[in-house]
C-alpha cells in the first residue's frame, strides 16, 4: 500500500541524534457495526511513515552558507510502499521508497549519495533497531533531476505485537445500558492504554540528519 500521511517526530532528535497508516490496510480499516457504534480492528502489523522533518535533505555547496543561492542538492523521499506478513511468530514488514533529487548545477557526470535510516520505535518513543543504508543517484550531463529507489525492512516479535488477552476482553465486552461501566470507554483506563502502547510499533524511514540539516528542515 502507498502512505500518504507523515507521522509525527515522537521526540524526532532523539531519533536523529542515535542514528495512522497500516501496512495490513484489511486489519486496520474503520468497521461500522449496523450503525450502532464504532469499531477499530486493530492489526499487529508496524505502522509505516517518514517523521517530521527527515523526508527532505538539503545539501550547500562548500563554504558553510546556507542561503538559497547556495544550495547544492536538494532530495525528497516519496512514494512509500509496505508489506506486511504477519501470519508468523516473526512479524515481517518492508517498505519501498522513491528519492527525487535535483542539483543546481547541472555541468558534468555525477554521482550523489543519501544516507537514510530505518528504525523500529515501540510505543511512540522506545528505539528497538535502527540501521542506516544508502541510496545513490546518478545525473548525466546536463540533467537537473533524477531519482532512485531504496527500502527498508525489519522483524517485530509477534507476541510483543499481541494484546495480551485480558486487555482484549476489557476493549471488546458488550457493555448494556444500565450496566455499571456502560458510560466508560475502556481506552480511558490507564492500564489499557499502557497495554496499547507495548504493543504499538512502527517501522520509519527517513534520511539521516545532523543536527544543522533537522533545524534548517524544521525553520525554512
């Protein structure tokens, strides 16, 4: 499937400085239940996104400005695809990507290289891995823009992916009027919602950043 939406940064330097979206889109749709209320069905698959900030690089030329006039390369990381298999005790997922470039100075053969990172994140801010790889573009004489592909790809422990089945039951009990709970939504209990988070995990890709490339990203 194609992700259109970015997630949020979830502490985005921490990530950068140590290196809604499903990717089973049958696991995680909106279910309408005779018009009498709503229910999520939820998928252990890792959620797929770029965070804030890291799906654009820019590169300046040589001197340390950072002005428009001198800026280099500039790339854009789109078109995400994922993959999910999540019929194993090791749930898989894998994501495709497009890097567009374009370079201000089109003279010449050349080779530019991206470093991007792929981390897996457990509840909104836990690292689990992180691994950075390289994409490369080629321009030919003259060309202005030009693009590659990358992907990224990781393994989440189906049973850390799993709610455990008391928080299950807690979510999905038929409440009836008249019932003592029946006004109390159940993702309000601190316990369920922790339970939520273990087992929330997302796979995110991004270029890698120094700390001078996120603040230019996150203030132009």
């Amino acid at each position: 499937m194609t992700i259109r939406k970015r997630l949020s940064a979830y502490g985005l330097l921490a990530v950068a400085a140590i290196g809604g979206l499903s990717g089973c889109k049958s696991n995680g749709d909106l279910v309408v239940n005779e018009g009498v209320g709503v229910t999520t069905v939820r998928s252990r698959c890792p959620a797929v996104g770029i965070p804030n900030y890291t799906g654009d690089i820019t590169l300046f030329r040589a001197g340390g400005a950072t002005t428009v006039d001198d800026i280099d390369v500039v790339a854009a990381m789109t078109n995400i695809r994922s993959q999910c298999d999540e019929t194993t005790d090791r749930i898989s997922v894998a994501a495709t990507f497009d890097v567009q470039v374009r370079r201000s100075d089109t003279r010449g053969a050349r080779q530019v290289t991206l470093p991007y990172f792929v981390t897996v994140l457990r509840g909104g801010s836990a690292v689990v891995t992180k691994r950075v790889s390289t994409v490369t573009v080629n321009f030919a004489d003259g060309q202005e823009r030009a693009s590659a592909a990358g992907q990224g790809s990781a393994y989440v422990d189906a049973a850390a992916a799993t709610l455990p089945q008391d928080i299950r039951d807690r979510i999905t009990r038929k409440r009836r009027a008249g019932d003592a709970d029946a006004a109390i939504d159940p993702m309000a209990d601190p316990e369920v919602r922790a339970a939520l988070a273990r087992a929330r995990f997302e796979l995110l890709l991004g270029f890698q950043l120094d700390q001078g490339q996120i603040t230019y990203n996150a203030t132009r």
